[in-house]
C-alpha cells in the first residue's frame, strides 16, 4: 500500500492508484471534465489538475498517480488560477450561447426556449410550470408587455421575431381556465413577516416569490383593490378585470396578506411596519421626492437610492423596486424588480450575505454570422410568424401557438443546468474573452437523428464520445480528425449523425461535459424535476 496525505488527510491505497481516485475516497471533489470511470484517460481537459507540495509540481489528478510520501493539494491560488487559465482557453473556442438572446433580455428572466419547446409538445402543465417559475403574472403580462424578449429573437434576422408575449399568454389563459390552476409549492414557514407598501407588479411579483420562500407577506395598498395602475390606468379591452383578478386569487393562495385602503404617511410609517416586520418593501409606484424626504428615506432626483443589485435602500431591511426607484417603468421590468428583492429579502431575513439574484456565466456568441441561420432554421418551420386569426385582443388560439412555437429556433443550450463547462466556469468566475484573438467560426448543427443533437461548436475535444463509440463498436461512431489546433469531432467519412450513432447517441450525450451532443428533450425533464421537487430546500 501507498500512503499519502490530501489536503492534510492521510490515506493509504494501492499502487497504481489515481490521486482524483484517491481524493475522492477522503471525499474530496475534484474538477473533471474529460474523465470518465471506466474509459482511457485522455487527459486532455487539465481542470483536475492538483498540486504536489514537495516537488512544487501541478499534477493532472486523473492519470497521475500516487506516489509514497506524496503531499497533495487540491485546492489553493495557484491551482485556481490554472483551472481559470483552463476554462478561459476552452470558451476562446466555444461557439454557443448558455441562454438565448429572448431569455437574456426579458426584464423577468423567463426561460422562454424551454416554455416554447413545451408549447411544441402540447405539454401545457410543464409549460405553465416554467413560465410561473419565473414570473407571476403571466396572463396579465402576456396581453400588455411591449415583449423587449423579442427585440433579441435572432429568427427576426430571417422573417419576423416569435410572438413570445402571445405564446406566454396562451400557456396562462389555458391553466387559468383548467380545473386545477398550477400552484407552486412553498417553503415550510420561516417565521419572517415582510410588509409590501403597494400592491402594484412589483409588490405582487414579491410577495409572490417570498410566499414560496416560506415568509409571510402583507401587501399594503391606498386602493380598494389589488393591481395598481393595472387595474386603474388601463382600459379593459387591453386588460379584463376578470384576467387580472384570477391572477390576483393565485398570489393570494400562497397565503399573502391584503391590507387594501391603507395608506403609507397617513394610517402608518416606516418606522410602524419596523417594529412588526423583519423587511419592509417600498412599491408605491410614482411618489413626489418630497413624500420620501418626510419618511426620511434617501433618494435622487429620478427616484429612492437603491443599492442597483439588491433593490436595498440606506436604511436597514428597508428595500424598494418598481417605478418608486426609477419612473415609467414596464409592468415586466417591475416584475423582474419584485423577484429580484425577493432574493435579496429572503437573504436579510435569514442572515445571510445580501447579494440579490445569483448572476450566472453566460457563454455569449453574438449576432448571427450570414449563413448561421440557416443551421437554426434545419431545427426550425420555415412558416412565416403566425397572427392570431380573431385579432391581436382575442389571442392566439392551440394550434396557431403551436404552429408559432415550432418556429423558434432554439438559440439556447440544451444543457443550461447540467453543463459542466458552465458550472465550473460559474466557480471559477471565468472569461470568454481573455484568450479571443481572432472573430469566431461559423456557428453548425446536425440535427439528423431521432434523438440527439451535434452542435460541434461546443465540442472541448474531451474524447469519451470518441472511446464510448469505439467501445460500442458503432459502425462509424466519433473520431478525432485532423491534428493540432485544428482537431475536430466528428462522425467520419461525412457520415449523417442518425448512421454514426445507431447504438450509443444517449450515453453520449449524457456523458458529454457540454452541450456539444445533447439530448432534444433531457434537458427539460431535469428543469421540471428540479421545479416538481423542494427547489428551496435545495
């Protein structure tokens, strides 16, 4: 036996042992992106690397192996900075975006590929699931956002932009009017009040996400009834009363609180809601800087001083969104403000460091290169954008949206959550740009076969595609083409995807560390485990 030490733990294991194996029986994880148990080691990735104290020597974890007396460090600068340097170099190359332009742009941050490919499939409870995941008054949005998402849509570099906003309010008029109206869970009770001075979409959209996250909210409003300027500024033939108090019935089904016709500096102040709430938000809409100088609360001349991150104000637990922050503000980016406090509300509540929404790496491609799109258009109906028959007022009807959704081109990646370029480059807080020394390749998708999807661009050169076809014995399978900076992926002999992965393209594509080879539908089946499931708990 080899005895050894691992970040000052001693192990003993038998010669020939890796040191990644080893560090993982102390329970240590170590980076990996191109290992795999069970297949040669390529080595070829380098993020395991680890660094030996004594020789000084950074060591590749999964084929190194273990020595006597060896002193090992997973984790430290030095091999931090290396794993960026790793990371950095890899995305120089990649060629793909996390998340689509339409998603990246919404002021809501809506997953709105993965809300049309449900579309695609008539599956309408996952779609209503993805799009009140992210936003809390769909049907109302859906009828009077200007859709911002669809000033980002690359099919408008082909025709015209997907109808997104009629493709979110279709989803939400069918749950409202089913028997069962989706519900999301919510956490065990915290024990935390929070106190909501305005019942407009901003104070909505936050009471909705701290609802879910286990507080007990109370929305305080001057008017007789909840909405705000959507129910009192817009006329119904653009928003039915009826929409907006169905959605109304849903918030408050999470157990949130009405304190209607109160009004803030007449019937309470600031400092009332203090002594009874742990966090108190600040969504009254529009308020004459004056009013806020008198409650002693610090503003500018367009709005209250906010911290732009986490929507907190200078005074302790007192926070503030919506058009009290910055005037004329769209409904869906007042919405975005209420989940965005929500985060940060939920973080001073329960001590923890307020740092607002978590911000994840993006891999950005940019604007589409001539020719690309018609790599998007092979996954894609060529139909022109579908107007709703009875008028833009009566919406789209099932199988216009299901037409309309068909259309998108599916700009995101398949492997939003479970790609492991993107979860390290998350931890590692890397660089698309730092190596960049020449404009990018053109963007290729095959997508000739039943299952999968090759989008080589993504492709790191790990190689388990490359040993897993081989060892499947696949007719054609993977091989690296060409040598040096110019090595490739690739099926060979200009063999279609559907022949070169007969018996093996799942595994692939489970395996692959990226989204070069992606399942068409693994993804959304994650995402809706992980919204089917405790998402607070985890």
């Amino acid at each position: 036996m080899i005895t050894l030490t691992i970040n000052n733990k001693s192990i003993s294991v038998p010669p020939g042992t890796s040191i990644l194996a080893a560090a993982r029986r102390l329970g240590f994880d170590i980076p990996t992106l191109c290992y795999l148990d069970g297949l040669p080691h390529n080595t070829s990735c380098m993020i395991c690397v680890v660094e030996e104290k004594k020789s000084g020597k950074l060591l590749p974890s999964c084929s190194a192996r273990v020595e006597q007396g060896m002193h090992i460090e997973t984790e430290n600068e030095r091999i931090r900075e290396f794993r960026q340097d790793t990371l950095d170099l890899l995305l120089s190359e990649h060629i793909g975006d996390c998340q689509a332009p339409c998603q990246r742009i919404c002021p809501a941050y809506m997953n709105i590929p993965l809300m049309i490919r449900h579309i695609q499939q008539r599956d309408w409870r996952a779609a209503i699931r993805t799009v009140k995941d992210q936003i809390a008054l769909p049907a109302v949005l859906g009828r009077i956002c200007p859709a911002p998402c669809e000033n980002g849509c690359n099919r408008k570099q082909y025709d015209k932009p997907l109808s997104i906003c009629l493709l979110k309010r279709y989803v939400s008029d069918v749950d409202l009017e089913s028997e069962a109206p989706y519900e999301p869970k919510c956490a065990s009770p915290s024990g935390k009040r929070v106190a909501i001075v305005g019942a407009g979409p901003c104070g909505l959209s936050a009471a909705y996400y701290l609802a879910q996250l286990g507080h007990h909210c109370t929305l305080f409003d001057k008017q007789e009834k909840p909405g705000g300027n959507l129910r009192y500024a817009l006329p119904d033939d653009r928003l039915p009363k009826e929409v907006l108090d169905a959605e109304m019935e849903q918030i408050k089904k999470l157990g949130v609180e009405f304190s209607m016709q109160r009004t803030l500096g007449i019937d309470f102040s600031i400092r009332d809601l203090q002594k009874d709430f742990a966090a108190v938000i600040l969504a009254t809409g529009e308020s004459e800087l004056s009013f806020w100088e008198s409650m002693g609360v610090p503003y500018t001349d367009r709005g209250l001083k906010i911290d732009r991150k986490t929507h907190q104000t200078t005074l302790p637990g007192i926070f503030a969104g919506g058009s009290v922050v910055s005037s004329s503000q769209m409904a869906v980016r007042a919405v975005g403000h209420g989940k965005t406090i929500a985060y940060a509300v939920d973080q001073y509540v329960m001590a923890k460091p307020v740092v607002g929404r978590p911000v994840r790496f993006n891999s950005l491609m940019g604007r589409l290169k001539e020719g690309e799109v018609d790599q998007f258009l092979k996954d894609a109906s060529a139909q022109d954008r579908i107007e709703p028959a009875a008028g833009q007022y009566a919406g789209l009807t099932e199988s216009e949206a299901v037409r309309e959704a068909q259309r998108c081109f599916h700009c995101d990646c398949r492997k939003q959550e479970s790609c492991k370029l993107r979860q390290y480059s998350d931890i590692y807080h890397a660089a698309q740009n730092r190596f960049k020394t020449s404009s990018r390749k053109m963007f290729e998708r095959h997508v000739q076969h039943d299952l999968v999807i090759f989008e080589p661009g993504k492709c790191i050169k790990c190689g388990l595609c490359v040993e897993i076809t081989a060892q499947a014995r696949e007719r054609f399978g993977f091989t690296f083409i060409n040598r040096g900076f110019d090595v490739k992926i690739a099926i060979p002999f200009h063999e279609a995807l559907q022949g070169g992965l007969a018996k093996v393209a799942q595994q692939c594509a489970e395996v692959c560390p990226t989204a070069a080879i992606s399942l068409r539908n693994r993804e959304e089946t994650l995402l809706d485990n992980l919204q089917n499931g405790d998402q607070h708990e985890k």
